[in-house]
C-alpha cells in the first residue's frame, strides 16, 4: 500500500532523506526523471544490504 506518491525527482528525494520513512509506502510511478538522483550520495558500509546467489523458496 502506496502512502506517498511524489510527483517529481525533488519531491522523492525529499521522502528518501526522512530516515524513519518505510521505503515501500512510496509509489514512484509518477516520477519520470530520476536523472542524477544519487549523485554524490553515500554508503554507510555498516548498514549494506548483503547480496547473495541464492534464490529463495
């Protein structure tokens, strides 16, 4: 279930940086530049996700 639906670029990056925001309630399907959107952005190694080869069933 989508809570916030932005409209532009600005608009979700300013969700994004709210750090007690559940990633999964924002609807990004109205955003249609993403251009330049992480640049310059940092990782916190700390909290990477960690991939794997894995497939779950």
């Amino acid at each position: 279930m989508s809570k916030y639906s932005p409209k532009t670029k600005y608009e979700l990056i300013e969700l994004v940086n709210n750090i007690n925001l559940i990633l999964s309630y924002i609807n990004t399907s109205s955003v249609t530049d993403m251009s330049s959107m992480f640049y310059g952005c940092k990782i916190n190694d700390e909290n990477k996700p960690k991939f794997t080869n894995e497939i779950p069933f």
